[in-house]
C-alpha cells in the first residue's frame, strides 16, 4: 500500500507547513495591531474479458519522482517509514468475489446490494486502464490534496469506519492482496470485530466462497 500512501504523506507534509506559516503570519499581525485472514479460497475469476491491467511502470514512475522530491523544510529527517508503521491499523475486508473484469465485479456488487440490502459505495471510482481504478479527473486535480495532482489517482478504501457497504477496490493497493483483481467488498472493519463476523455469516448465505481478508490499514490523512 505504500506506493499509493507517499504521495499523500507528501501532500500532508506540504499542507502542514503551509498552516505553519499561515500561523506564524497570523502571529505577526496580532502583535502589530486527528484476526480474521481466511485463504481466499476459490473466488478469483480469471476471466479472458480483462478491461483492465495494472499499469506497474507508470505507478513505479510515479513513487520515484516522489521519493526523489527535496523533503519539504522541518521534514527532511522524518522517518517516512517508521511513520507508516505508527499509523497502520489492522483491518479486515468481507469480499465476495475478485476478478479481472471491472464489468464482472460491477454486476455482482449490484446483485448483492439487492440481495444483502447493502448499500452500493462505489466512491465515484471508475475502471481505469493504467491503474485499475481512479476518481474523476476533476476530483483528482481539483479536489485531493486541494488540488493540483494529476489524473488519474485511486486511494484504497481506508479507516471508514465499522460498516456493511458494497464497494468494487483494486486489490493492488492492499498489502498482501493478490495483484490485478478488481474486489467486491461488502464489510470491512477492525481484525476481530463483530460487524466483520456478522457480516461475513450473511453473505455466505448467498455467496458460499465469501472470505475475510486483513491487511494493515494507514490511519492518517489521506487528503
């Protein structure tokens, strides 16, 4: 997951130095007047109608312009990595199918929000051909980070909480994932919670091959 997590510990450098100086200006004038790791068992498809593939050089190209960026002021011995570690949570994914087919995930999360009665989260995440899946280009250049990075950008599906939803994710970006699967999620929370039990029991009614998998999870900004 750290590829996908230095470009927005980047960013939240940037941000906190930039408040740094607003308060100092701000200051000057006043002086003057925030386990459950079952095998995946059987449910990658490998299906031969691939949209998409993932796009490894233009993501390893992409972490190493960033690596390769001056540390901003005040951050330039920061220990990025110990870093990620302090703010890595484990957490748990209910999934219910993972496939190479972005349109193969997409009919089984709407048939499973009709049959579990979950909501359809996709968080305006479409297929896309270098990276799997991203926001929209004017979200990705006007809005993450406030703006100003490039298209496309996708951040894994993070701290949002203990809940039953229906998300498609990019398997990619989960530590310890198998690479290049599209994966329908439909519950995630902390290693051991009971909304992840609960919710896996549900769907094994509909889907037998249904799973948790855990992976750790970056608790900080993400922009």
């Amino acid at each position: 997951m750290r590829r996908y997590l230095l470009p927005l510990l980047i960013c939240f450098a940037l941000a906190s130095c930039a408040e740094q100086n607003n308060d100092a200006d701000n200051h000057l004038e006043s002086d003057t007047d925030p386990e459950i790791n079952q095998t995946e068992g059987n449910s990658q498809e490998d299906s031969k109608d691939n949209m998409t593939s993932p796009a490894s050089d233009t993501a390893e190209t992409t972490v190493a312009e960033v690596q390769s960026a001056p540390a901003p002021e005040g951050f330039d011995d920061m220990d990025w990595t110990a870093f990620e570690e302090s703010m890595t949570k484990d957490f748990s994914f209910v999934i219910i199918i993972s496939t190479k087919s972005y349109e193969s995930a997409m009919k089984r999360a709407n048939e499973a929000s009709e049959k579990l009665g979950y909501p359809l989260d996709l968080r305006g995440l479409h297929a896309n051909k270098e990276i799997g899946l991203s926001f929209s280009r004017d979200v990705c250049e006007n809005d993450i980070c406030g703006g100003g990075l490039d298209y496309p950008i996708y951040i894994p599906r993070s701290d949002w909480g203990e809940e039953k939803y229906i998300s498609i994710e990019y398997s990619d970006a989960f530590d310890g994932f198998t690479k290049g699967y599209y994966i329908v999620v439909v519950a995630s929370g902390e290693k051991g919670a009971p909304v992840v039990k609960e919710a896996l029991s549900e769907a094994k009614k509909f889907y037998k091959d249904a799973y948790a998998k855990t992976c750790g999870v970056y608790m900080g900004c993400g922009c």
